[in-house]
C-alpha cells in the first residue's frame, strides 16, 4: 500500500549513509525505492545519494517536487490532497 503524502518526509541521514529515493512515483516505500520501477513502465531508476555527514533531510511526499528526492515547496501549491497523491505522467517522461 502506498504512503506517499502531501508533505515532506523529515529523513535523519547518518554520515556515509546510502539511500535510494523513488523516482518513479509507484514505490510502496515511499519515499525509498522498493524496485516497483521495475514492474512499471517506466524508465526510471532510484536517485541514489551518499551522505557524505549527519543530516535531517526534507525528501518530498507528494511526488511534484522538480528537485527530487528533496522537497522544494511544491506541496505548498497543490489544490488538495487529491492532486497531491495523484501519480504525477510527467515523472515518468522526465528520467
Ligand atoms: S512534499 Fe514538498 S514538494 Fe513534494
């Protein structure tokens, strides 16, 4: 079951920590990959980031930021949560 949301998810991201983020919008993990790109269609492979120290992080929940994985506010402009938690066509065709 998905748990993407209308806001950011608060990430506390330890010294040489890798995470892999969704890109595609399907991870059931949200907002870490769960390989579900895989099963879509889609051309989209995880936004791996290595923390190179400690760091609380704000990794977006709506899946409508334009600098994923972080939030950049986007939410803030969504009518509702409906069109938050939408499945964004535009994900898939930008990676
Ligand atoms: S949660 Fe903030 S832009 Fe997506």
């Amino acid at each position: 079951m998905s748990n993407w949301q209308d806001s950011p998810f608060k990430i506390e991201a330890k010294e040489n920590q890798t995470l892999a983020f969704c890109s595609c919008g399907f991870s059931d993990n949200a907002p870490y990959c769960d390989s579900s790109h895989k099963k879509e269609i889609s051309r989209t492979s995880p936004i791996i980031i290595n923390f190179k120290k400690n760091e609380t992080i704000s990794a977006c929940g709506c899946r409508h930021s334009n600098n994923r994985p972080f939030c950049d506010g986007t939410h803030n402009t969504l009518k509702n949560k409906k069109d938050s938690l939408a499945v964004n066509d535009e994900i898939d065709q930008e990676c």
